[in-house]
C-alpha cells in the first residue's frame, strides 16, 4: 500500500503548537514533519494536556473526566466525516506517569483503528503514592499500543518487561532538522574558548542543572573561557545569582527565536555544556553536534541516545560537578581531539539522526498496521 492515510497526532505532555518552547515541543514537530515526509496525513487531534507535575489525585481524577469527554467527542466527530477522511491510526508521542494518554486508547478501540505511542516509559514504583492515578492510565495506553517506538534505550527494559505478545518495540532514536547539520564549524578566534549552554530556566531539574554547571566552572577560573547561555524562564534571577561569582565570563543572550542566530551560536562554540539532570535526552545536544559543536554532558536518562560518548562528545558521571569540570578541562587542552569530535558529530548527525531517516522508519513500521481496513 501506498501512504497518504490520515492519522490522528496527540501530544499529552506539550503540542506541537504550543506556545512555550521546548524540546519536548521540538520533537512532537519533528514527529509530524517526519509522519508527512513518510506519506502520511497526521492530524493534530486534541490540544488537552494532561501534565501532572506535583502529583495531585484530585487533578488527575478531573484530567481523566476531560480525557473520557474529549474521547467521546473525538469519536463523535471522526465518525461523521466520510470514511476515507478518517484517520487511520492514532499517534501518540510521549506518555508516562505525569503525563498520560486518556483519549487515544478510547478512540483508537471505538473506531477499530491500531494505537501507536513514541516515547514510551513505564515507572512500576508509581503504582502506588500521589501518582498513582495518571500511572495506572499510562499503563493502560502502553498496553493498549500496537507499536511502540523506543526513542532511547534506557526505556526499553521496562517496556520488554512488561510488553503485550502482540505488541512491538520499534528502535527510533532522536532525530532533528537542523540548519547547520552540513555546515562547516567556523569558529571565531579569540583568546579563550567559546563555552554555549541552552536551557530553558525552570525550577526543579534545569535549576539542578544550572547549580552543576556553575560549580564546575568555578572550578575552572584558572583557564580561558567564557561561557554564553541561552534561556529564560521563572528561575532566571536564580540561575544568574548562581553565576555570579563568575561575572565578566558568562553572557546571558535570553531566548534566541530564531534557528540561523541559535544555529551560528553552536557552530561558534568549541564545547558545548549542560549536566542534563533526569533529561529524557536532550534535542539540544543533537542541534549543537549538528552544528560540529562537541557535547560535555551528565549521563542521565536517555542522553546517552543523543551522542556519542568518546567520539562525538563525553558523557560523565551524572550529578558530579568535579568530574564534569575535569571532562571539560580535558577537552579545552586537547583542541585537536575537539576538532575530530566536531567532525564526528556533524556526520552523526547528517548520517544517523534526519527527518528523513525517521521517516523510513515510521514508514516500515506503520504501514503493515494499515494492510487492513478498519471495521468501525
């Protein structure tokens, strides 16, 4: 069969047209640009967002209530277009214990349509406590998945562990579209080197993060450096209070819009640095590397997806900013290895990390799903 089947796209934690950026944002886009590159017609089927960040019963019981009404509707509505103009399959990109899938599963069984989830993670600890709720649904849609995209390895035991007979893991690591992924490096010359971080400032994780990183650069006042930082958000007096004490070496450039200046940005940079406490992986590690610009990070969650550790950049010892400052004084010392890094990076990248590569998988994958017409 050919493509050009419609199918139903929904992002529970963040849209693809939500207003705040993010990389979570970034890839449900880049699903739906790679689901269009494969001959598919995705369709952004519900804005609802079911993200529960501090673990509230009664929020999750009202989430729930919006999932079960919006699936009716959703079924209502695709059960009055002309059959041909119905989607095909249901998409869904990104569903865990704090942000769960209540409507896909429901419209995906009343149309008699295949049920798809990328980005998949199973947290059996949460069956019990202030989430108990929204891990109970999430389970429940990963069950219900015909496919699952694993888009970095540290889910997938938990997926093998508990995956249905019928059901299959497809590996889709992170990918990215990005200006520079052919572009030469080009760095600037000047007397020290050209540090990038980009973040968004968020209480919890990212401000862990940015702690991390001041205290290892503190440690690194003895060499030439200086250090430019992209972001902005509700902890942003907190994260330059934490850079301080290295005032005169860090540049705050806030949020950069646009995709050439951020680009320009990576290619100028000879390392780029963020400790990525509890990341799921990182697409800024993937928009530097595609830019040639090297990566020093914490070796959380799926990060190790993003890189290569050794060849493309380093992966250190999550959480330990002595050993992520010795890692970055290593690569400062070494400009030649730093180079062979860029180089390896930017064909990583080009060679192994494409919307068009994502797409071919999306493809193989999808297609066998849709041999058969749907019965509802």
């Amino acid at each position: 069969m050919s493509g050009g089947f419609p199918i139903a796209f929904y992002a529970p934690l963040k849209a693809p047209d939500h207003p705040s950026p993010s990389g979570d944002r970034r890839m449900a886009q880049l699903l739906m640009q790679a689901l269009t590159q494969a001959g598919f017609v995705p369709g952004l089927a519900s804005h609802l967002r079911t993200l529960d960040l501090v673990g509230d019963a009664v929020a999750q019981e009202h989430l729930a209530a919006e999932g079960r009404a919006e699936a009716e509707r959703l079924v209502a509505v695709y059960r009055a277009l002309a059959p041909e103009a119905r989607p095909r399959l249901w998409f869904t990109y990104h569903v865990y214990y704090k942000a769960p899938d209540w409507i896909g599963p429901r419209v995906a069984r009343a149309l008699a349509i295949p049920y798809v989830v990328a980005e998949g993670s199973r947290a059996a600890k949460r069956a019990r406590g202030p989430w108990a709720i929204a891990n109970q649904a999430a389970e429940a849609a990963l069950d219900a998945a015909d496919v699952i995209f694993v888009m970095t390895e540290a889910d997938r035991p938990a997926l093998e562990a508990a995956r249905p007979a019928r059901q299959s893991l497809v590996a889709l690591p992170p990918f990215i579209d990005w200006p520079c992924h052919a572009a030469g490096a080009g760095r600037p010359p000047t007397g020290g080197a050209h540090l990038l971080t980009v973040a968004m400032m968020r209480r919890g994780d990212k401000l862990a993060s940015y702690r991390l990183l001041a205290e290892s650069l503190a440690s690194l006042a003895d060499l030439a450096w200086h250090l430019t930082i992209v972001g902005d958000g509700e902890a942003r007096s907190e994260v330059e209070a934490l850079f301080a004490p290295l005032a005169g070496r860090v540049t705050f450039r806030g949020l950069v819009g646009e995709e050439a200046v951020l680009a320009r940005l990576y290619a100028g940079a000879d390392l780029f640095l963020w400790p990525a406490v509890n990341e799921a992986y990182g697409m800024a590690f993937l928009e530097a590397q595609a830019c040639g610009c090297p990566v020093v990070a914490g070796h959380f969650g799926g990060v190790a997806d993003a890189l290569r550790d050794g060849e493309t950049g380093l992966l250190v010892e999550p959480g330990n900013a002595a050993v992520f400052a010795d890692a970055v004084r290593g690569l400062l010392a070494a400009p030649a290895r730093r180079e062979a890094m860029a180089a390896a990076a930017r064909r990583f990248i080009a060679e192994e990390r494409t919307v068009a590569g994502a797409a071919a998988i999306l493809r193989r994958a999808l297609l066998p799903l849709l041999a058969e017409e749907p019965t509802a």
